[in-house]
C-alpha cells in the first residue's frame, strides 16, 4: 500500500511505472481501451480504500477517467501487469 506521503514502499510499482509498461499497453490493447484506463483501473484493483482522484483538463481525458471506473481487470491481467 502507499504510504501516507502517497509514495510507493518497497516492491510496490507505482502508477507512472504501471502506465508505462509492457504488459499495462498489452492488456489495453487486448481490451481497446487507452493505457490510462487500464492504470486506473488496476489502481482501484488495490482496494476498497483506495480510489483514484486524476487530474485533467481535456474534455476527452475526463471522459476516459469515467470509463475506467467500468473496467474490471481479471486476475491474469493483473498478475501481468504487476510482474
């Protein structure tokens, strides 16, 4: 979990590091939606107590934070996208 500062402790990857990689790209493209929404979405996957606040200012980048909010990640593509 992330520490109160909203730093990631050891092991952990953070949200930038998620957006980024191979497996994150691989698992949006398998589900035609954007990197973004699938990074949201695994970061919701981390429990009830954590929920996502993005910052936009583009119509289209709100508007693809509210689609998130729909898209359940399934166990493999979560293990995937943490190894």
């Amino acid at each position: 979990m992330r520490e109160a500062r909203g730093q990631t402790t050891p092991g952990e990857s953070g949200l930038g590091t998620v957006l980024t990689s191979r497996p994150t790209l691989t698992v949006a493209e398998a589900r035609g939606v954007s990197r973004h929404q699938v990074g949201l979405a695994w970061l919701g996957s981390k429990g009830p107590m954590v929920f996502p606040i993005p910052s936009a200012s583009r119509k289209q980048s709100i508007e693809d934070s509210a689609r998130a909010a729909g898209l359940g990640l399934n166990e493999q593509e979560l293990a995937a996208i943490e190894s």
